[in-house]
C-alpha cells in the first residue's frame, strides 16, 4: 500500500496555464500545486493540443508505442513544469488526435466525431507514460468522462500488471457531461464486449464514459458535499443517480479552492488598484475603470452587478436572458442598477446579451473569452450574479466573495455551501440566496439585493468586509483528497 509520500498521477483534458474551458482546468492545476506543496509526487498528463506551444516544451526520448485495441499509435510526449513549482506535466502528442484548436470541439456547439478515441488514446497512454518513467504511481486520479477509462483499464487489462496495486479516484466536475456515444466506438477501447453491459458503459444502448468511470473506480469524489448529496438524486442525476445511490458509500464532496496566487486583490496584476478586507479603499477605483472599460455611466452610487461566465444552460442563462420572460430585461426597465457580463457559449444568449447592450445603456455585455477582463469585472462589481441551475462547485463566487463582490445566488451545490444568505434584521450574511431556479426568483432576489444597496449601506459594508474574509484554500481541501487517497488504496487492497 501507498506511503507517504504518495506518488500520484492527474490525467486531466484541462488544466491551466496550458488547456482550459472553464473551472476543470483551475481545479486540476491547483489541487495537483496543494498536494505538492504537502510533499506528495504528483504529476499531471494532458494531451498537447495544438494551441500549446511544442518550443516551450522539452521533449522526452524517443517515440511511445500505446496499444490500444489492435493497434499501436505512436505518439511522443513533452514535458514541463506547473509555472513556479518542479511539478512535472507531461503532454502526450499524437497529430491526428491532438492537433486541433479545440479541447472538445471546434467550439462549444460542435464535439469533435473522434472524442471517444482521443480520450481513449489518453488514458491508455497513461500506462505507457508510466511505463516510460518507471515510475507506478499508487493513485490515478482522474477527472470526468476524458480520462474515465484509466479506472475500466486498471480493472480490466492492467489488472495483473506492475498497476496491480494502483488504486484510482474519479472526481466528477459536472455530472451534465458524461461523454455519450454510439457504441460502434467500443471496439478501440480493446476491451472485451463482455464490458458492454449495464452494470458498466451500456447505457440505453449507447457507450457512456463516465457511467463506466463511476463503475470502475476505486473511490468517487465531486467537488462540494451538496453536490455530493444532490447528484443521488433524480432531480439532479442526469440518469445517474441510482448508480450513484449504489456507491455512496465511496462518493464524497470536497469543495475546491481558490488559488490565491492569482486570485487576489491585493496582489492581482490585471486590476488598476490593489485592496483588502483591511484596506478596502482601492475597490472604488476597480468599480470606476470597471464601469469605464464596459462604456457604463460612471457613477459610484449605483450598484454594478458583475457575470464572467460560460452561456449554457446550467449556469440559468434561460432564467436571467430568456427572451421576453428572462429576469435581467425586467431588472433592466425596473431598477437603478448597472450590468457587467462577459461570457461566451450558446448563440441566442450571445445574440440576446448583444441586443440588451445596445437597449440599455445600463447594460454592458462582452462577447468571448477574456481573463484579464474577469479580473475587472470580480473586483469592480458590487453584487456577482450566478443563478445557476446546478452547479457542482462554482469558482466564480469564490472569487467574488474574495474580491467584495457580493454573490447572487441559487441555493444548490458548491454555491449553497460557500456563500452566506443575508439576514436583513441583523446585516450577516455574504450574498442573497433564492430557492426555485426560476426568472421570478432572480427577479426578485436582483431587487433584494439593489433594496439593501439603496436602504442598508451599513449592511452592505458589513456583509463585503464577511465576504473578503472568506477563505477557500486548496490546502485544506488537498489533506481531504489525501484522505480519500489512503481510503481508495484501503479498498483496492480489500478487493484483490
Ligand atoms: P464552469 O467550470 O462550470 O464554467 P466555474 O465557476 O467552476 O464554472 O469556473 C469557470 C472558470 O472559467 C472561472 O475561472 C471563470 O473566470 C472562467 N471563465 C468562464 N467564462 C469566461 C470568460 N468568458 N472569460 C474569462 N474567463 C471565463
Ligand atoms: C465544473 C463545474 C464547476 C466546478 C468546476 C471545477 O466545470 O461546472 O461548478 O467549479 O468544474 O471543479
């Protein structure tokens, strides 16, 4: 069984600074630094796609040979290091699989045909890295459907191998994306038809990953224990949760952190002016170049609500922009607030998001993807909207809460168990909370909010000197996944 230090390896689709699509690639990347940073031997692999620079990259020697099915794919892997840290990443090459702009799709709307096989080709590669190193890890942790068949090839194929005492961990980010697919892909995964079943990857007829993933590993974690408790529920399940039901016993939440290193209003290179729970000062300088950059009338004694966010349906883009019943237009005609939003995703939100900027000049949208404008809109916004339907942790009102941002919230998974709702007989509280993920909700919770802006200013100091406070650090979370470690190598062991 696995000592201290543990060897572990992240095979991940995401993680920053190389690969992101949203809050997987923060995850990966800093809950691999907190483990390091306890002692641990952790290393991470993720395909080299094409956006990441090959000359930035040392190359490990000579090709890889990764069978699969009945076939060998040669492949290469480059190396580096996690920016400021000797934590190896390793990238696997392979052109006619990785060679792409996309980590999914050429956008969010259209999946690349060939997932299946490139993700595969990932997960099987994982061995052969190892193998290439000399190096067994005692844990491979994985992260969603992309590298969900390292757990199914552990149990089948490397069963009696040198992996034999490996013990895998499957932590679900979003249980909405379960990798689906018709089962003519099977056939490459090279594992016997006998896999093929409903205890397994068959699920109505079709291949699912990570219903395969859940089956498969050692033990399951998600990324809040609201989370955890909710996606055993039908609402919530996305027709997984009987199976989840069944290994409960496994599955527990662990709520991510923040990596303050770049999330830190004190420190944070992309804001005009620096500040604290302690020195809040610098805030109001944030709010005006904020309401500058987005073309807002610059006014101190409005409040700006603030959005960086992926436009799918999960995050309640129906429910704040759906048009002609969405809450933001009514909260656009009805109160004395401004919005600032950048966000890219679904093409009618894009559209609707486009023609409320131009109705309102109290609306403020930008269209695509900018990092250094999330930072903006974090420490320049007084309230953070996220009426997410579900959201199994959610960063962004992490970083809000930290920037004095106050959330606007749906009460499920990871925001339920970050933010605070406010108490308006005694001013506690870090954010405002609503329970039916509805426009009339938002609505009204939108209005609650701008009330206590207008008529409870000392409420308001209050709550964001509460919610500059917040701390959600990676290390605490980190011991929990080492514990879910020891836990997982204690089951497998149990197993052979
Ligand atoms: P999810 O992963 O479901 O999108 P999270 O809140 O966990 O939600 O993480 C989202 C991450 O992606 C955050 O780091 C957020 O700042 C970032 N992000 C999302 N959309 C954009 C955008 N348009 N521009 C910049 N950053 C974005
Ligand atoms: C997923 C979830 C998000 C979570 C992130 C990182 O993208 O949608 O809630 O914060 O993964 O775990």
């Amino acid at each position: 069984m696995g000592e201290f230090p543990l060897k572990i390896l992240m095979v991940s689709s995401e993680a920053i600074p190389f690969a992101k699509s949203g809050g997987l690639g923060d995850a990966v990347s800093a809950l691999a630094k907190a483990l390091f940073r306890l002692g641990h031997d952790v290393r991470i692999l993720i395909p080299r796609y094409y956006s990441i620079d090959k000359r930035q990259l040392e190359q490990l020697e000579g090709p890889m040979g990764v069978p699969i099915g009945n076939l060998e794919l040669w492949t290469s892997v480059y190396q580096t290091n996690l920016p400021e840290t000797d934590l190896p990443v390793y990238f696997l090459d392979y052109e006619a699989y990785f060679g792409r702009s996309g980590i999914y799709g050429a956008d969010s709307q259209h999946e690349y045909m060939d997932n299946p096989e490139r993700f595969a080709l990932l997960s099987k590669a994982a061995f052969q890295l190892c193998r290439k190193l000399s190096w067994v890890p005692d844990i491979m942790h994985v992260h969603d459907w992309p590298s969900s068949l390292v757990p199914v090839y552990l149990k089948t194929t490397e069963r009696n191998s040198e992996f034999k005492d490996t013990a895998s961990v499957l932590t679900i980010h979003n249980l909405g994306y379960q990798g689906i697919y018709s089962k003519e892909h099977f056939p490459f995964f090279g594992l016997d038809w006998t896999e093929f079943h409903g205890s397994g990857f068959e699920y109505h007829d079709a291949l699912n990953l990570l219903k395969a993933g859940i089956t498969s590993a050692d033990s399951l974690s998600t990324v809040s224990p609201t989370y955890a408790r909710e996606i055993q529920t039908p609402g919530f399940g996305f027709g997984l949760d009987g199976l989840l039901r069944h290994r409960s016993r496994e599955l527990v939440g662990i709520l991510n952190g923040i990596d303050t290193d770049t999330w830190n209003p004190e420190t944070d290179p992309f804001i005009p002016a620096h500040f604290s729970a302690e020195n809040p000062e610098g805030k109001a300088l944030c709010k005006e170049a904020l309401q500058k950059t987005f073309g807002l009338p610059v006014d101190p004694s409005v409040p700006v609500i603030g959005m960086v966010v992926r436009l799918t349906e999960q995050k309640g883009i129906a429910e704040m922009f759906g048009p002609g019943y969405g809450a933001v237009p009514e909260v656009c005609k009805t109160m004395h607030a401004q919005f600032a939003i950048v966000g890219s995703g679904d093409a009618w939100c894009e559209k609707e998001l486009k023609t409320l900027s131009h109705l309102y000049p109290h609306f403020k949208a930008r269209i695509g993807y900018d990092e250094k404008l999330a930072h903006l809109v974090e420490a320049g916004s007084d309230f953070y909207m996220m009426p997410s339907r579900y959201e199994p942790c959610g960063l962004n009102q992490m970083y809000s809460l930290r920037y004095g941002s106050l959330p606007i919230v749906h009460r499920t998974g990871g925001l339920a168990d970050t933010v605070e709702n406010y108490n308006q007989d005694t001013g506690d509280g870090t954010g405002f909370m609503f329970d039916d993920p509805t426009p009339r909700a938002l609505y009204n919770t939108i209005g609650w909010a701008v009330w206590a802006w207008y008529n409870r200013k000392e409420h308001i100091t209050l709550m964001r000197l509460k919610a500059m406070q917040s701390t959600f650090s990676w290390e605490k979370s980190a011991g929990e996944y080492v514990a879910l470690y020891s836990h997982a190598l204690a089951l497998h062991a149990s197993k052979r």
